[in-house]
C-alpha cells in the first residue's frame, strides 16, 4: 500500500520511513503496512500526518497517534508536528494494507 497522496519531498519520505516503525499495539503491525497513514505534508519545519484507526473506537488509537507524533519529531529539520484522525475514506484493510500486512491479517484475495 501506498498513501493515498505520495510524498512529494525526501523530508516527508524520511517521515514515512520513521512513522514505519510504529505498530498497532493489537495488532502487531506497523500502522504504514496497515494503510492507516493516509497523506504527510511538510511546510519548513512543520509536519501535518492525516492518519486513521482500523475503527472508531480503537483502544490503542491514542497511543499510535502519539509515536507517530514523536517518530515524526525524530527527522532532522521537523520541529513541529500535527497528527490528525480523519475518518475519509473508511479504513479498509482489502485495499489498503500491504500484500505482508495483508497476509498477517489472513486477507486472501483469490
């Protein structure tokens, strides 16, 4: 899976490439492989993360919110970071997760 609005910069890249080694607690897999990181954009210092949750009331949604934060903050030159939940488009691991998630997930598209 890629996001839904590829990163357009090297900085946002190496956000990516950081956000990628946060998993959801529950489930045991990084939140990118899961297609939950929908769109990063940088502006000077300042990072905006459009994610979602695997479902609205996830337990652990607060919690990955937070590493995706300070795994943002952790990328030279970003020094501000806002991680928003947004709920457009629905999660939908069939078609959002990678082909590795998807098969932990025991998603088979035959």
């Amino acid at each position: 899976m890629q996001l839904l609005e590829l990163p357009t910069q090297e900085i946002e890249k190496r956000i990516y490439a950081e956000i990628h080694r946060v998993e959801d607690p529950e489930i045991g897999i990084s939140v990118a492989e899961l297609g939950l990181i929908y769109r990063i954009q940088v502006e000077g210092d300042k990072a905006k993360i459009d994610m979602t949750y695997t479902s609205m009331a996830c337990p652990a949604g607060p919690q990955m919110k937070q590493e995706i934060q300070d795994n943002a903050l952790r990328v030279e030159g970003i020094n501000s970071v806002e991680v928003e939940v947004v709920w457009t488009p629905k999660w939908d691991p069939r078609s959002m997760a990678s082909e590795e998630a998807k098969m932990d997930l025991g998603i088979f598209d035959y």
